[in-house]
C-alpha cells in the first residue's frame, strides 16, 4: 500500500502544479508524465488496500495528510486561476469515479456480505445522476450543450450616391469571340455621373482598365445579371480603355467630359496623358511679311584668312540594332510552353545598347513584365499590350533578364544582354 500512497502523492502533485498553471515550464511530456504517475499510484494503492486492509501506521498517515493537503489546496487554487473550461468537468469526473470506489472498497474489506449491494447502489446512483444531468443541461436555464444564439451583426447602411447613373451593358453571346461586348463600345460619359456596367451575358466577365492592368479600376468577376458601379469623380478627364480579363478581346472604352462646360479632350488623348491640348486650342502665330520696297542693308566683312583644315581621324559609332520578338496568335492558351513557342523567339541575345520589341500578333491582351515566378523586378513593364501592338526596351547593362506575360503567366521567356 506504501508504494501507491507514494506515487499517488507524486502524481497528483505533478498533475496539479500543471493543470494549475503556477509552473509555466511544464511541458506536455511532463503532464503525460505526471498523469500517468498518479494513475500507476491509484493502482497501487488499490492493490494494497484490498489486500492488507487501510494501514493505520504513523507512515501512511503522513502520507495520506501529504496526499490530502496537496489536493485541496492545488485544487482550489487550479478551479479559481486556471483557464481551461473543461477542468471543472474533470474534477466532476474524477469524483464520479473515486467516491464509489473507495466506498465500495472499504465495504469489501469490512463488510464482505453488503458489498454487491451497495455496488449496485452506487452504480445505479451514478446512472441517475448522469442522465439528470444531461437532461437538465438540455432543458434548465443553464443549457450548457446547447450552443448559445448567434447575434445578427448591424451592418451600417452605406449612403446611396444621389449621382446619375450612365449605364453600359455587357451583350449577351459577348463571351464568344467576334460578337459585339459593351453597349454603348465608346461612351461619353459626364464627369462625376457614375456609371453602372450590367452583365446580360450567361458568363462572367470583369471591367479593367487596360492602361495599368487593373490599377485605375477592376471589378473582378462580375457574375450573370449582377452590375458594377464606378464613380467617376475621383477620375480625371480623359480617355479610359478597358477590357475583360477572363476574354481579353472584350475591349471598349469611354471618355469623361465635362458635364457643363462641354469641355473635351484632345483627339487622341488617353488617361495616362489626360492633359493633352485640343489642337484647335493651341495659339497660331501670325507670319511676319517683310517690306519689298525696303532694301536689306548687306554688312561689309573683312575677309579673315581661315587656317587650313586638317581633315579628323573619322571614328565609326556602333550601330544600334532591332531584335523582333513575336507573341503568336494562340499563346493565350495553355500549351505553347511545351514547345517554348509563347514568344518567338523564346530567347535572344543582344549586344549591350540595343532594343528589343515584342508585338503582339496574338488576338489577346499581354503584358512583357520582367521577372521570374510572375514575381516582376522592376526592370521593364510594357503594361496591357493588346492585339497589333508593339512594345520596346533598349538593354543598356549587360545580363540575363527573364519575363514573362502577368495574364497568362505560362508565357515566359528571356533576353541574354551581352
């Protein structure tokens, strides 16, 4: 009986100093550890007393106040500052299990003829007390299993803009090549209306901006028979082309004007030069006609002896050369990297000073963006390049410089700067 009041003693101290959460050191191995010492300690102290009976010895009393003193006061000190919700419940639990058992042991060693008695007693106690407890749980105030109501969450109401309203229609069938894709294609839209695109299509389709990819406006996907607003106010005159990323032909654009003085732009004015001047509006200067009746007065020179020209040694500057780089019709499809056929050619080497251009001979939008793992590094960026454009870059540095197209990211290739 020793051995177990022994391990009992530590085990319970171990599991009470970590479930308490005065010793922060206590690791998990150390809590298996402890757990696992007092139940070897239960068993122990089990075996002996059905064995030898309770032991009456100054030893065991120690013990048994050492075991007491530890459990009531790390377990009072565990229920009021620990944080863990399910310790109340493993302390109901662990009651459960001894109380009975340490009656019922003691009735077998005294008392042998009421033992199955009283351990069907308590067994049925037990039962009771659990069922009443799950059925009170489920029907009293305190309905611990039920999860409690989920509060709605107040949205504030955000304003609605008293602003009109220009609409544009995305068609239906604009998802298939060819067919019509915004109506109106071209809008004049006055500056500060909002303007509402509403998707009739079956398909989803986006309204980006193709002069920064998205940086000016983007509506992501814009779902069948749902609708996007874009405030013009904080916009400036000028000329806007979009498109639709998931069918980059979808392409159309619309131009602020001013709403009262009908001011507009210059022909050819786009929003990354929005201050351009109207060609009507730039000042003429009137020609001056020289007099015919006055005669021009020659100034008479003394001629100044020139000092022989000696011819200069002629040095011959390098000529800067044009290297054409193709983006092919079908590269906005997946599979043109299995051939290394995304740009063609896929790499070149150049001498140092010279220019590169790539054109896009493809029906879609691309981008020629430096970088490696659609990671861009800055180097060159040709923005949304789309159908029958062209894009260069002069390599002033010697290098390898990888790129690659930020919508179809499958497309890369590389210029060796030598």
């Amino acid at each position: 009986m020793m051995p177990g009041m022994g391990l009992t003693a530590i085990g319970i101290t171990g599991v009470t100093i970590a479930y308490s959460g005065i010793a922060h050191t206590f690791i998990d191995g150390m809590h298996a550890l402890t757990g696992l010492t007092l139940f070897l300690g239960l068993i122990f102290l089990a075996a002996g007393i059905l064995e030898g009976g309770v032991s009456t010895s100054n030893k065991a009393k120690a013990t048994t106040l050492v075991i007491l003193g530890i459990s009531f006061s790390f377990g009072l000190a565990a229920l009021n500052f620990n944080s863990v919700t399910t310790i109340p419940t493993f302390a109901g639990v662990m009651l459960i299990i001894a109380v009975p058992a340490i009656v019922i042991a003691y009735v077998t060693m005294k008392m042998p003829q009421y033992a199955k008695p009283v351990s069907i007693i308590f067994i049925l106690a037990v039962g009771a007390a659990i069922a009443s407890y799950v059925a009170f749980g489920l029907m009293g105030p305190s309905q611990y299993l039920v999860p409690p109501p989920v509060e709605e969450e107040i949205v504030p109401e955000v304003p609605v803009s008293t602003a009109p309203v220009f609409k544009i229609s995305i068609l239906k069938d604009s998802s298939m090549q060819g067919n019509p894709d915004y109506d109106p294609d071209m809008a004049q839209v006055p500056m500060g209306n909002v303007i509402e695109w509403t998707n009739d299509d079956m398909a989803a389709h986006t309204v980006t901006s193709a002069a920064d990819a998205g940086a000016t406006f983007d509506s992501s996907l814009i779902s069948p028979g749902d609708a996007f607003r874009l405030d013009t106010a904080p916009l400036e005159l000028a000329k806007y082309d979009y498109f639709c990323i998931v069918h980059p032909w979808m392409t159309a654009s619309f131009e602020l004007v001013g709403e009262e003085s009908g001011e507009r732009l210059a022909e050819g004015a786009t929003a990354t030069d929005p201050n351009s001047v109207i060609p009507e509006q730039m000042p003429i200067e009137t020609p001056v006609i020289p007099d015919e009746t006055q005669v021009p007065e020659v100034p008479t020179e003394t001629p100044v002896e020139q000092a022989p020209i000696i011819p200069e040694e002629q040095v011959e500057e390098p000529v800067e050369t044009e290297t054409i780089v193709s983006i092919p019709a079908g590269s906005s499809l997946p599979g043109c990297e299995a051939t290394d056929e995304c740009f063609i050619p896929s790499s070149v080497t150049i001498t140092t000073g010279n220019t590169v251009t790539w054109t896009n001979d493809d029906t879609a939008a691309h981008t020629v963006t430096s970088g490696i793992d659609v990671t861009p590094d800055g180097v060159f960026d040709s923005s949304l390049l789309p159908a029958g454009k062209a894009f260069s870059f002069k390599f002033e540095s010697s290098g390898e410089y990888p790129y690659y197209c930020m919508v179809h990211p499958w497309m890369t290739g590389k210029v060796i700067a030598e």
